[in-house]
C-alpha cells in the first residue's frame, strides 16, 4: 500500500467505544473534520464528510481546519462492548458508567438492560455530533511506511488501505477473552464458557455451575446462577472487599498502581484488582445466602468435575471462566511496541517510544471515567505532535 492507494487521514481512530468516541469528540473540537471517502465503505449514523458538527466545528487559523480524522469501528452498529453484553446485566447493577463528553446520559430506566441503554445512547451520541465513524471495519495491521519517525502509518483494514500521521487505538479488550491453561482442561465432558459467551443463567438449570475468578463479572454471575441452580466459586486470591466506594482520592491512587505499571513497560493489572470489590446490598444477599463463600483455586479438572486442593471430588457440568480479557492489540504488532516486561511502555497515552501512537481504555484508562479523559490526553499529544513537525 502507498500513499498514492490509500485513503489519507492526519488522524485514524481505532474503535467506537467509550474511548474511541471521547478521542472522536475531542478532535472535533480541536478542530479536525472528517476524512474525505474514498469509495463505498459502510458508514455510521451519520456518513463521514455529511457534514453536523464535525463540519462545523473550531478551525485552526483563518478558517482552516486542524486536520482530518476518521473513527474506523469493526461493530455493525453503536455501542462497542456494551452490544454483547448479556441481558440481565442492568443499569441498576452495572458498574458506574460516565458521561460521553459534552451530552449527558439520558434519563436512566435501572431496570433496563445495559446493552441497549448504552447502544443507543452511543448511537444518539454519534448522530447529533456528527462523527466521521464508519463501520463495519476491521483493522487488520499498523505498519510504518518508512524509517522516518515523523512519517506516516499505513493501516490496512478490510475495506482497503488508510495512510495516518497518527493513530489513537481504542479497541479495548472485549475480543480478546483470557482463557486460564489449566491441568486437564481438554477432559471436560461437561460445558466450558468464558464470561463473554454467557448469554443467561436459565442454560444452567439442574447443574452444578463452577465460577473461576475475582472480579465484578464473577461475583455478580454468581449471584445470578445461584438463583436458579447450584454452585461453587474459586479465585486464585481471596478477594478484598470494601464497604463502600472509593473516594476521589482513593480512586485516584489506585489508577496510580496500575499507571506505573504500564509506565514501566509492564503488562497492566486491571483496575478492580487494586480497588478490590464493592459490597452492594444484591451482594450483601448472595454472601448470607453462602452464594459468595470462595475456595482456593482446585488443582486439576476431571472428565465430570474437578479436584479440590485438599485433594476431594466436586463434580460440575459448567465451568464459567470469568477470567478478564486482554488489551486487543494484535494488529499493532507490526510496529513492535512490546518490550522486555511483556507489555507496551507508556508515557501517558502516549506509547513512549512511538509518539504517533496512542492508547486509550488501556491499563490505567481502561474505566469509563478514564477512557474519557484518555480521549482526550490523546488528542492533545496528537495536536503537538502535529504542531511540532509542522503538519498543522
């Protein structure tokens, strides 16, 4: 792909969720318009270059736009991660969801299901701003085109080639489920499922139900399960729970550990795992109902259940994993971001050896409230970095 092929963008988006969308929003109001279409490639609500505010925000300098940028979103539709999650999973009981920059949720129904809540908000949002996003499209590779370090970055997708001086990714981690290696694992007779496949409780009637992690998703599906048949709950550590929300400070200070961690070059913690779990009223009630008393990790899986560390049988026809996901990162490989510790050094957003690439809702942003301000970071080492080699 060459420059003269590709589709040209002084900036290229990767992913329409939380944080996509807050880097999409602060472009606009830096000034950047939408990237000129160069064929028939599927658009979002409102076509890229149709015009709304993408085209009539701040300019840079005598009416002159500060660029161009494109939103590049492999979904069929609005909402990113939030389209696939399951059903019961309610705005009464998600987990604290912030503001897209500049519009406000809409009046919330609690007993409405998050998954559609969210898709249209994302939708309503993407259509009264105007954003240039087009969709369904796949990245598929982040290559430079040269050795120049101020050159630009071939993105190949499949509706064809884009050329960008700078790309902000914000593919989050929904795609890629982690799935634990575990001794006799392929053995099971009965079903394996990641937390991202689990589609409603109901499926599990008359078995006994494992549920292997530490996090908000496990204990709340435990919770769930356990209304409608019986079972049993594993972590590798014993969880830390707190009586209430954390305060600003708090909050902040734990972002820190995990900030430092990728700052380092390490792979990144997720947040909960430093502010540990929040004891709800709906937890409060699994915990007396024995729903939530946790066992130290079984050493194997058996055909028809597993092997407990005291060495006992507890035999189970589902193991749910709710083991977390990772940063879906494979189509930035090319650019070799990752360094010795296993992850990719960060200086803010920005990737500290590659300053034309940003990650938001990575590590430290990986919150609703830190995508937004993730977004937002990004645009503004993008503009300098535009500023600096003279492009805007």
């Amino acid at each position: 792909m060459t420059v003269e092929t590709a589709r040209l963008a002084d900036v290229v988006v990767v992913g329409a969720g939380q944080a996509g969308l807050s880097a999409a929003y602060h472009l606009q109001r830096r000034g950047f318009v939408a990237a000129v279409p160069a064929g028939p490639v599927a658009a979002g609500p409102v076509a890229a270059g149709t015009g709304g505010a993408a085209a009539e925000g701040p300019t840079a300098g005598e009416g002159r736009p500060a660029g161009t940028y494109i939103v590049l979103d492999a979904e069929d539709g609005p909402g990113g991660a939030w389209r696939h999650r399951w059903k019961s999973l309610l705005m009464a009981t998600v987990n604290g969801i912030s503001d897209l920059p500049g519009i406000p949720q809409p009046d919330v129904d609690p007993a409405e299901a998050s998954s559609s809540f969210l898709t249209r908000y994302f939708g309503g949002y993407e259509h009264d701003l105007g954003l240039a996003i087009e969709r369904p499209v796949k990245v598929q590779s982040v290559t430079r085109e040269d050795d120049d370090p101020a050159g630009r970055l071939n993105i190949t997708t499949s509706h064809g080639g884009f050329s960008a001086r700078a790309v902000i990714n914000a593919t989050g981690t929904w795609t890629r489920p982690f799935w634990p290696i575990y001794p006799g694992k392929a053995s099971f007779r009965g079903r394996q499922l990641h937390v991202a496949d689990y589609v409603s409780a109901d499926e599990f009637r008359g078995q006994h139900v494992i549920v292997v992690g530490g996090g908000i998703s496990a204990v709340g599906l435990l919770d769930e399960i356990s209304k409608v048949t019986s079972t049993t709950w594993f972590t590798r550590r014993v969880p830390l729970w707190r009586g209430a929300a954390f305060d600003r400070q708090a909050g902040h200070d734990a972002v820190a550990l995990v900030e430092e961690r990728v700052r380092q070059g390490l792979p990144p913690q997720s947040v909960v795992s430093v502010t540990g779990l929040i004891w709800t009223p709906a937890l409060r009630a699994a915990a007396a109902r024995g729903v939530l008393d946790r066992h130290p990790m079984f050493t194997a899986i058996e055909p028809d259940g597993v092997r407990l560390a005291d060495g006992s049988f507890l035999a189970a026809g589902v193991i749910l994993w709710a083991t977390g996901f990772r940063a879906e990162l494979e189509h930035l490989a090319p650019l070799h971001l990752r360094g010795p510790g296993g992850g990719i050094a960060m200086d803010g957003t920005q990737v500290a050896d590659e300053p034309r690439v940003h990650l938001v809702g990575y590590g430290p942003s990986s919150s609703t409230i830190g995508a937004n301000r993730a977004g937002r970071a990004a645009v503004a080492g993008i503009v300098r970095l535009l500023t600096r080699t003279g492009i805007t």
